[in-house]
C-alpha cells in the first residue's frame, strides 16, 4: 500500500461521498478543487482524517478578468460559454435563463454520464 500512496495524488471533481473509501484510503495525498471541499465533507469521514496536501481552483478568478468589448468593425459576436457536468448543483438552468433574459448567445460543452443527469437535461428541456 505504501508503495501506491508513494505514486498517486487524488483530485475528486464530484461530492465526497463514500466514507468507508475515503477513511480506507486516507492516506492517498488529495488535492481538493475548492477550500470549501477539504471542510464540507460527510457525516464519518473527518477533515483531518484525510491526506490534503493543497488546493487547485476549479473555476476562473473574477476579480483577475476584465470585460472586452467586440473590436470596431469587426464580424465578432460576444457570446457566454457553460462548461460543466450535467447536473441540477452545477447551473446550466442558471447559465441558459441568463442568456434568454439578456439576448446573448450561449454555448453549451456538458458531459452526460449517470442516468439522472440526463433526466435533469430532458426535464429541462
């Protein structure tokens, strides 16, 4: 086992979920995609039980962007962009009811994996 944790890092993109994995492999390092990941966790598994070794953003810095108009004279269109899982917590309802409301465009990249998810997406529909 120690020669495994030696050679792995664990990033998980989804709810951690499963208590009895997590405290099995508490000693794989864990790179979380929010702070709010490493201290949100399920009732059984303890924050301090698990191996965080850091954080990598899993979203854009705001605050670091600035808004640019379409150059003068040009055919170029602005347009939103959604990029995600296909799933009720990540907002894509949000996202297409914005682009609705204001007029713009919206393009939409999305990865439909379980079953509820494509209910999700139909029922949006």
């Amino acid at each position: 086992m120690r020669d495994f944790v030696d050679r792995v890092v664990m990033t998980r993109h989804m709810p951690i979920d499963d208590a009895k994995f997590f405290n099995t492999f508490n000693q794989i390092p864990m790179v979380s995609i929010s702070d709010s990941q490493q201290k949100h966790l399920p009732k059984g598994i303890l924050p301090a039980s698990l191996n965080w070794i850091g954080t990598v953003h899993n979203g854009i810095p705001l605050d670091q962007l600035t808004f640019r108009q379409p150059h003068p004279g040009t055919s170029e269109r602005p347009y939103l962009a959604w990029m995600g899982r296909m799933a009720p917590e990540k907002g894509v309802d949000i996202a297409i009811e914005f682009a609705l409301r204001s007029g713009i465009k919206l393009k939409i990249a999305a990865q439909l994996v379980d079953e509820h998810k494509h209910s999700f997406w139909h029922k949006q529909n």
